[in-house]
C-alpha cells in the first residue's frame, strides 16, 4: 500500500476548527484509502509544524504529503517539499 502524511492545520483561517480534526482525520484516511493509500495524519499545534512533519516524510521516503490549512501551511509544507521525490 502507498503511503502518505497528511499535514492539517485546524485553526487556519477565521474559522477555528480545532473540535473538527477527529472528522478531518477519518475523512483524509478515508478518501486515501479509498484510493490505496495509507495516510498517517499529523496536526499542527505551532507555527514550523508542518515544515517539520513535512522533512521528516521526506526523510521517511513518504512519496507523498498532502498540506490541508491555509496559506501558511501550503507554504510550509512545499517549501520542504522542492527538489525531494515526494
């Protein structure tokens, strides 16, 4: 099975979705593994979270990540992700 880490930030945005992430999680499990893919689902509690959850799937060898927030979390996220495999 594929592997994948998905980075969710619940408080991105005006809408602070914090008592949200348990439905978030199996919705990204869910919909990936539909698809064969196995998703370990990381939560951002800091700002530097996802670029840290997203090196540490690049040096897993994790061939993808999905970055689920704002900007600030897309950002994050791909910034780390330039000139890897993942």
């Amino acid at each position: 099975m594929t592997r994948a880490v998905v980075i969710i930030n619940p408080l991105s945005g005006s809408g602070r979705r914090e008592g949200e992430i348990g439905q978030h999680t199996l919705l990204a499990r869910t919909i990936l593994g539909q698809h064969g893919i196995d998703a370990t689902v990381r939560e951002t509690t800091a700002a530097g979270d996802a670029r840290a959850f997203a090196r540490e799937a690049v040096a897993a060898g994790c061939p993808f990540v999905v970055a689920w927030g704002g900007d600030g979390t897309v950002n994050e996220v791909a910034s780390s992700l330039v000139h890897t495999r993942t």
